[in-house]
C-alpha cells in the first residue's frame, strides 16, 4: 500500500504548542507506520528532520537525515552524513557551554529562515524501532538538527529560541541581507 504524505502543521496550530508524551513500546506496529508516514511527509515537503507533533501526533519521536554536502556547506569542514536516523524518546546532553548561532528553517515556519542560538557540542541518545539504544556525540549542524527537532517535542518553535528578531527573514532575502551584514561601514 502506498503512503501518502501528511500535511505539516504551521505555526500557530495549537498542536504545535503541546508537550509530547513518552512512546510506552517503540516496537509496536502503530509507531512502525508513524514513522513510515513521517519519511513520507519529510520527504515530499523537502526537510532535513521532523518531529510527530509537525503531523499533529503528540509523541516523542523524531526523524532527520542531512547529506553529507549539506553538513559541509553548513559546517565549513568535511563531514560524513548522518544517516538516516529515528529517534524514540530523545534525551539531549550538553557538552560545554559553547553556543554558536546558525541559519534554520522549519517545515512547520515556511519561507522563513532565522539565526539562532544552539550548543555546539552535544550527546543525544533514544530508541530505534527495535528499540535498541541510539547514543551519539554530536557537533555543528548534526546538534542543531538535533536540538532543533527535539525542540518540536515541548512544544518550541525556532523563532521562540532567537534573541534578535532582526535576524529573521526571508528565504529570498537572506543574500541582500548577509551581503548587507557583510559590508564594510
Ligand atoms: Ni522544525
């Protein structure tokens, strides 16, 4: 049976705002077809992760997967993909207090991009659908795919993360407004 795409919730939808809860049995077949629809939905809608709560499900769960190009023009350096990842119940642990800001973009805040604030170094951990423990070291955009997805999972938006709303714009802009950024007074 094919699987068709849900449509992400946008910000302002009231589900966006909820506290999700524990997933009791990350090996039952509803949470197996969960998933199934959430690759479908990233997929047609073009991210690089989403949470449940983006479908309107309140349960701790989220999918990413960012290429390994795409973590080298974030990150400046080489760097392998992460692959294919489904996280039950994350848990994130911050590593230092070093905090960097970088553009995100969220399917549930289209056309948008903001800088925002985030740890660069964490350690995140849950359960595959297997349920077998995921626990990975993380730094650059890999941590804040991650800790922005988790955020999804309490109910936060990345706007709400921003300490200058200056810095949020639009996708078609963000060129005049780093070249503006850039130039020399
Ligand atoms: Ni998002």
């Amino acid at each position: 049976m094919e699987i068709a795409a849900k449509s992400i919730l946008k910000m302002g939808n009231p589900l966006l705002r909820e506290t999700a809860s524990l997933i009791e049995d990350p090996q039952s077949n509803e949470i197996r077809t969960l998933v199934d629809v959430m690759q479908v939905s990233m997929e047609a809608a073009g991210g690089v992760g989403l949470a449940a709560p983006q479908i309107g499900v309140p349960l701790r769960l989220i999918i990413f997967n960012v290429p390994g190009e795409r973590l080298e023009k974030e990150d400046g350096v080489a760097r392998s993909e992460i692959p294919q990842t489904i996280l039950i119940n994350p848990e994130i642990e911050y590593i230092g207090d070093d905090t960097a800001l970088g553009w995100e973009g969220c399917l549930s805040v289209p056309g948008l991009r903001g800088l925002v604030p985030r740890h660069t170094h964490i350690r995140y951990r849950g359960l595959d659908l297997q349920g077998r423990l995921i626990e990975r070291d993380a730094v650059g955009f890999h941590a804040r795919v991650v800790q922005h997805e988790f955020d999804h999972l309490d109910g936060i938006l990345y706007p709400e993360r921003m300490d200058d709303l200056t810095n949020l714009v639009y996708e078609s802009e963000i060129q005049a407004f780093t070249d503006d950024k850039c130039a020399p007074e």
